[in-house]
C-alpha cells in the first residue's frame, strides 16, 4: 500500500467521523428541541397544577374545620330570642343561685348582619361565692352569655346605710353587672 492510498483512506475515515459527529449533534439537538423541552415545560406546568391542587385541598380541609365549628356556636346561638327571654333567662340562673336581684334593665340591640346583640343590666345583692357561682353559670350557659362588664361595691363600706340593711351580711356586695348575647334575626 501506498502512502497516497493510506492518506485517501484516512481522509475518507476522517470525513466519516465528522459526518457522524455532525449526525450525532444533529440528533441530540433534535432531541433537545423536540422531545426535552416540551416534557420539562409540562413537567413545570404538572408540579404548578400540583401546588394548586394542594392549597385547593388546605383551603377546603380549614373550611370542614370551620364549619363544625359553625355548627357547634350555631346551636348556641338562640333562634328568634329576645329581652324577654334574656331577662328570664337571667332571672331563673339568679333565683337558682340565691342572688337577689335589684333591678334588671334592658339595653338597646345592636344589629349585626344576620344576628342581634341583646344586653341587660342587671343590679344586683349577694356574697362573694353566690356572685362567683352566678357568673360561672351565666358564662358557662348551654346558650351563648356573655358577661360584658362587672362593677362590685361592698355593702358595709358603702357610707349609706340602708334601711334594710339589717338583711344583710357584712361582707355582701352590691353588683351592676351588663351580660349580652347574640340572637339570629327572624
């Protein structure tokens, strides 16, 4: 063999490695612009619709919380109520708990959208353990009472002393105290 044939021999090598170096760029940048592109497109596309789905799922599961504990005030809330039926209601939890009751008046409601805010103050006489077990009744009521303000005065260091004030103990206290409570609107 000839130095010329060895020389064609490798130049035709050469050339053929060339053409398939260019055919194998060919192919993978083919392979890059058809086939990975548009898969790593979807697949940020698909993990976008997983993050969505995801807070979809958190937003609903705080809604089912919320809405047992709708369900739950819902019962507490009393349907149509009014001052009546606060100002009885007051009345029987302080006959229960031996407190006497001065005075009970109602106060103005306030609307709230589908609820009624309902208030009475109440003045009333009793000691410190009967004015204990009455708030704790008032605040733990099957329905929804809430004590909004309370104002305690001791009998004896009143400096006016009552006519009636033989009734009393020493240590009893005059109470005015505004309890609330929220009604549906009828």
């Amino acid at each position: 063999m000839s130095m010329k044939t060895k020389k064609i021999e490798k130049n035709t090598v050469n050339k053929l490695y060339i053409a398939m170096a260019v055919i194998i760029v060919l192919t993978l940048i083919t392979g890059i612009l058809f086939i990975y592109t548009p898969f790593a497109s979807k697949n940020k596309s698909l993990r976008a619709d997983i993050l969505k789905e995801r807070d979809k799922n958190v937003l609903i599961g705080r809604i089912r919380a919320l809405s047992k504990y709708i369900k739950i005030y819902d019962k507490k809330i009393p349907e149509g109520g009014s001052v009546s039926w606060l100002l009885g209601e007051v009345s029987n939890i302080a006959s229960s708990e031996q407190v006497e009751v001065s005075s009970i008046k109602p106060g103005n409601p306030e609307g709230y959208g589908l609820y009624t805010k309902l208030s009475v103050a109440v003045d009333l006489i009793s000691t410190y353990s009967q004015l204990g077990n009455f708030v704790s009744r008032i605040e733990s009521s099957e329905k929804f009472l809430k004590i909004e303000s309370i104002n305690i005065k001791r009998m004896d260091l009143d400096g006016k002393p009552e006519k009636s004030s033989d009734r009393f103990k020493a240590f009893d206290v005059k109470v005015n105290i505004v309890i609330s409570t929220i009604v549906q609107k009828e």
